[in-house]
C-alpha cells in the first residue's frame, strides 16, 4: 500500500495542473497560479515521501515528469499566453505584418515546449542527483505564476512595468526557454542532513527568500528565482576561477 503514496501525491500534482489550465483559460490567472503553488507543494512531498518510505518505481519516475510537464511546462505557458495576450498590442498599421504577428502570439508555447525537454534530459542525466544543469521546471513555474500575482496585488510599480513592456513579453519565452536546457549548474534544495556545515549556501537562499518575501510580498517570488539563478551562477564561475 505504501509503495502507492508517493504516486498518489504526483497524481494530484498533475490534477491540480489541469486544474491551473481550466483557470487560466477562463481568466482567471490568480487561481491558475495558486493550483501550480499547490501543485509544487506535492511535487515536493511526492520525492520526500518516496525517500521517507524507500518507495522509488520507475512508474514513478515517469509519472513525475509527465505531471511536471502539465503543472509547470503547459499550465505557466497557459498563463503567460494569456498575459501576452492581453498586453500585446500592435495597433492598427501593421497588416503587411499580420503572417509574422500571428507566429508571434505562440511564443509563449516555448515555455511547455521546453520544459518537456528539459524534463527528458533529466530523466536521462547521470549529472544531476545532487544538483541541476538548467532551471528547474518548478522554477521557471514560480517565476511565471508570480506576474499575475504582482499585478492583481498591486506590487511594485516598476516590476508591474517590467512585466507588461513589450521587450519583457517578447524576450522572455526565448529566455526561459533558453534557461531550462542551458548548461548552467544549479544548486538543488536537497537536504541530506539538517546540519550547518555543507548546507551553508541552501539555508542562505532560503533566509534570503523568506526575507525577500516579508519585504516585497509576491513580488518576492520572481525575485527570489532570480537570485537562485544569479547565486548559481556566481559559486559555478567563482569555483571555476
């Protein structure tokens, strides 16, 4: 019977992740991005329990990435489609473009596109037990369920620009997507013990997290992201120096 847990949580990971795609298709990104918030919470408990109960299957495995893939590869592409959607506007004096502007209104679809791929590399990489090559798919989720967040809240006003500009809408989904299979080496917030030492830099991010979010609220998660990525990336090329 316990052998059937961990699966069970994965399965609601991916139940909630349909569940974020109903709601952002009805417009309604806040509840679209709290169903991924949840469903990240099991993607956790699903590893933990799995280690807790020594109940690893390659059922499993696999069932993990394929809810992975819905609640943080289609479900944050859903949301930020439906956000491009809404800020984008071209006006009336680009007709001769309309073939280019129609390409254009998918770029969002590179996010779930990608996450896919990123998933299958890690399904198949040897190098990453104990840490990532590539965002994580949960990650780049968190980032993306933040801007609805930010702006149905009324976070800072210069975030709220940032994410409405045109350059942020039509750059982000090659840059998300380029981050996912980049070869950039990330820390994982895998704790194999609770001690101090050896875990200085996890609990670091985490304080600074928690700080970021008392401080800045919801805009604390897509800035606690990108300090995951900027930190990941200082200690890699500062160990390679």
């Amino acid at each position: 019977m316990k052998k059937h847990i961990p699966n069970a949580l994965t399965s609601g990971n991916l139940f909630l992740g349909c569940l974020a795609i109903i709601a952002s298709n009805e417009g309604n990104p806040v509840a679209a991005a709290w169903f991924i918030i949840a469903a990240a919470v099991l993607d956790f408990l699903d590893g933990f329990v799995a280690r807790l109960l020594k109940a690893h299957s390659e059922i499993g495995k696999q069932l993990d990435s394929l809810a992975d893939v819905v609640s943080f590869g289609v479900a944050p592409g859903m949301i930020f489609y439906q956000h491009y959607q809404t800020e984008l506007y071209f006006g009336n004096g680009f007709p001769q473009f309309v073939p280019l502007l129609i390409v254009l209104s998918y770029l969002p679809f590179l996010i779930p596109v990608f996450s896919a791929i990123r998933l299958a590399k890690f399904n198949i990489d040897t190098r990453q037990t104990d840490s990532f090559i590539g965002v994580p798919t949960p990650a780049n989720a968190l980032f993306i369920l933040s801007i609805p967040l930010v702006i149905q809240s009324g976070g800072p006003e210069w975030m709220i620009a940032i994410f409405n500009s045109k350059a942020f809408l039509f750059s982000f989904p090659f840059i998300s997507a380029w981050l996912l299979v980049a070869e950039l080496p990330l820390f994982a917030l895998k704790f194999k013990s609770f001690a101090w030492k050896g875990n200085e830099i996890r609990f670091g991010f985490l304080l600074a997290s928690i700080l970021l979010l008392l401080v800045f609220h919801y805009a604390g998660i897509s800035l606690s992201i990108l300090l995951y990525v900027l930190l990941s990336t200082y200690i890699h090329f500062s160990r390679k120096s």
